[in-house]
C-alpha cells in the first residue's frame, strides 16, 4: 500500500480545488468589474484539470489497498467534548466510481459551456456556481460520514437552486427555482433527521464506524426509522413520486447546467445515499421495501408521463425520473453492484443527450424542411 502523506493530502484535496477556483473568481469579479471570459475558463479547466488528478489518485490509493475501504482522517474541524467533527475520506467502489463520473462530466461541461455561453451576462456567475457545486458533489461523494455527505448535500442543493434559476429576469425560471428549493428543504429534513438519530444511537455518523458496529446494534426501530428518513431525503433529491414534479420545471436553467445536473450528477445523489447507505439498509427490509415500491411506481408514472410531454428536455426529463426509479428498485432487491452501474452508465447517456438536445431539435427540424423540400 502506498503510504506517502504527500500523495495522501493530494488526493484529499479533490473537494478543495474546485473550492480555491470559486473562490479565485470571487475575487477577480470583485477586484474587476468583469474578468476576461479567457482568465474564468482557465481558473475552472485548472482546478477541475487538478480535480480529476485528485480523485484518480485517490481511485489507485483504494487500489493499492486491495480494493478495501480506506477511511482517511485528516484533521478535527470542530471539537467539543466527546463530539468530534473530522475531516475524513471514505473511499471504496462507490465513492471512487461515482467521484470520477463526476470529475470527468464537470471538467467536459466546462468546456462546453466556454462556447454556449459566451457573451452571456451571467457567464462568471455560472463558472463559479459549477465550481461551488463540483467541491460539494465530492465532499458528499467522498466524504467519511453523514456529517460531511449532508454538508456537501446542502452545497449541491443551493447550487441547483441557483442554476435552474440562473435566467433571473424571466419569471419562469425564478418559480422553478423556488419550487426546488421547497421541494428540497422539506425533504432534507429525512437527512437532518437521521444523522441526528445515528449521533444518539451509535455515537457517531461515520461510515467506517456505523458498517463496524452494525452487527451487534441491529435492535429495535432504529435501522427502519433512519431508512425511513434516508429515503425521504433521496426522493427530493432524485426526483421521486409524490414530489418529483420539479424536475421537468428544472429545465429552465442552461443546457449545460441541466446536463451536468438533471442529467448527470444531482438527480443520481439520492441514489448514491442509498447506496451509501446500503448496509443500514440491509439491516431494514421495511425500509428497503418502502425503497422499492417508491422506486417502482415512479418508474411506472413517469414513463407514462413521458410518452404524453410536450417538449424535448421534458421527455428526457421523465425519461430521467423513470430510470431513476428502477435504480431504487435494483437498491430495494439488495442489488447495490447493479444500481452502481445503472447510475454510471445512465449518468453519461443522459448528459450527452442533455447536451445534444438543441442540436437534435435543429437536426430534426432541417430534416423536416428538406422533406417539404423535396
């Protein structure tokens, strides 16, 4: 196993560089009424360029380690008494597989977006929002316990908000938002709630802690109440029956934004809590059973809603959703391998077909004239 603190802090600073280059446009905004367009893209394609580089070492640290959970504590944020808030990384398969997804989808929209966005008033604004959302989704992917997932879950639902209404002087787009933001408060209350539940009674909130102890403390409610709680947080997240409906009113925001997030990355963070949480949720077949039949019915209802949607990214919107269910359904049947692949895979068809959708939209309408044509 490799053991070189240097390496060590370089691969525990995946979550940080994007941090440094929201910070560093921050900065340059106020320092210049508006930074060259050429200096914001770089500052982003660096740090997530260093970003990547992080999570791929990260990704051989866990290799060299046989493929085992490595659970990396750094240092204490906060301290009080027998409470002790860490800095800590827990990489296995599903952090590293779902880090790099993410790494790799943010790097490429920021390339896309150096062209969509161009000239738009807003372009500062939304590097530094994908910024801000790429520190959170790696704290929430690659962080060692519930206490850092729901601190990078609250960045990554803040940033969403911003973006879906990133179109500020249309109105359309600032009730989306808000619709979100409602849908994601309310729900996020499961997650609060069940981090709160583990503190009192495990005593910490940990992964590598809870996965220990689980075994001898399986008595009682508890797993099912914090299931319960689990689930309630992925269905805002994820867009699940009954509160799924913002997601087609998302849309709202830029091509680029709905890709990396309604298609590629947020919507897939309630399944990765799931996933995460696959374990405790071992030891809770009520919960697992309110997972799956969640799962199934939003599977079935979106489909439905799909076939009947009257614009393209609404359709892909639902088509989102649909799938998205089905990996509750494969996390409902104990199926955690399975339900990885799906979101790896799903992530990167839906971001492609996010991105392309205008251009398919063209596509189809040049064909249609050059059959009037003809």
């Amino acid at each position: 196993m490799i053991q070189s603190p240097l390496i060590w802090t370089f691969a525990a600073l995946g979550p940080g560089w994007p941090a440094m280059g929201a910070v560093l446009i921050g900065a340059l905004t106020l320092l210049q009424q508006r930074p060259r367009e050429a200096q914001v893209v770089a500052i982003a394609q660096w740090t997530l360029l260093l970003t990547l580089g992080s999570v791929l070492t990260g990704a051989v640290l866990w290799l060299s380690h046989g493929q085992q959970p490595v659970d990396l504590r750094l240092f204490d944020i906060y301290r009080s008494g027998d409470y002790a808030l860490e800095l800590r990384l827990y990489l296995d398969l599903t952090s590293v597989v779902v880090a790099t997804v993410a790494a790799v989808l943010i790097l490429a929209t920021s390339r896309f977006a150096q062209r969509y966005l161009h000239r738009e008033p807003g372009f500062n604004r939304f590097y530094a929002l994908m910024l801000t959302f790429a520190a959170g989704v790696l704290l929430l992917v690659l962080g060692g316990s519930y206490d850092l997932l729901l601190a990078g879950w609250e960045v990554v639902g803040w940033t969403s908000v911003l973006l879906v209404g990133f179109f500020q002087e249309r109105p359309g787009p600032v009730r989306a938002a808000l619709r979100v933001l409602v849908t994601y408060r309310l729900c996020d209350i499961g997650l609060l709630v069940s981090a709160v539940a583990l503190h009192r009674w495990l005593h910490s909130t940990a992964f590598a802690d809870i996965f220990a102890h689980l075994p001898q403390s399986t008595h009682g409610a508890m797993p099912m109440f914090i299931g319960l709680g689990l689930l309630v947080a992925a269905m805002g997240k994820s867009a699940q029956i009954p509160v799924g409906g913002w997601l087609p009113r998302a849309m709202e925001g830029p091509t680029a934004s709905s890709a990396v997030f309604y298609g590629g990355l947020s919507v897939h963070m309630g399944v990765y809590l799931l996933l995460r949480s696959a374990p405790l949720l071992a030891h809770s077949p009520g919960a697992r059973l309110c997972v799956l039949v969640i799962g199934a019915v939003t599977a079935v209802m979106a489909a439905l809603s799909g076939q009947v949607s009257a614009d393209a990214k609404s359709a892909v919107a639902y088509a989102t959703i649909s799938q998205v269910g089905l990996m509750f359904v494969e996390i409902g049947l104990n199926l955690p391998r399975l339900a990885l692949l799906h979101l790896t895979a799903h992530s990167l068809l839906r971001y492609y077909q996010f991105l392309r959708t205008p251009s398919a939209l063209q596509d189809a309408l040049q064909r249609r004239r050059a059959m009037a044509g003809g």
